[in-house]
C-alpha cells in the first residue's frame, strides 16, 4: 500500500500523480467538488452526467428534495441518467 501525504482534506500517493478527495458533505460538494468540475469541464457524456448531479444537488441544498414536486424531479433526473446508460 502507498504512503500517502495528507494535505487539508486532499491527500496525494507519493507512487503516483494524482490526488483524491475526501466528501464528508453536502458542503464539500457544493464548496469543493462541484466548483472544481465547473472550472475543469469534463468532457463526453460524463458532462451531461454532471449537469444532472448539479441540479440534484441543488435540490437537496435547497431542501426542494423534501417536497412532492421536487421528488418527482429528482426521479425525473434518476430516469434521464438510466435512459442514457443503456
């Protein structure tokens, strides 16, 4: 197993080069994960992916997961992702 350099809440491999990050919640994802993909695009299908995990997250930020109607858009979402991985 590889040493591994912890660095805030990055760490590095020091075998390898790249990094992994922790997401401990929804702050993370809105504060680190998310705005890190806004400003390095991913590229294909994983973009649209993106774009819907965006909006899902945005639902549940602004707690609309908890109403019917956003419910209904987060199985909306759900259906579209399935949709485009057969």
């Amino acid at each position: 197993m590889p040493a591994e350099v912890s660095l805030a809440k990055k760490t590095r491999s020091e075998v390898s080069s790249f990094f992994f990050k922790r997401v401990n919640s929804l702050h993370d994802l809105t504060s680190f994960i998310i705005p890190h993909f806004f400003n390095y695009p991913l590229l294909s299908q994983k973009s649209a992916d993106f774009n819907l995990f965006k909006q899902i997250v945005n639902l549940i930020n602004t707690k609309a997961h908890l109403t019917d109607v956003g419910l209904q858009k987060n199985c909306k979402y759900k259906s579209l992702n399935e949709l485009r991985s057969i």
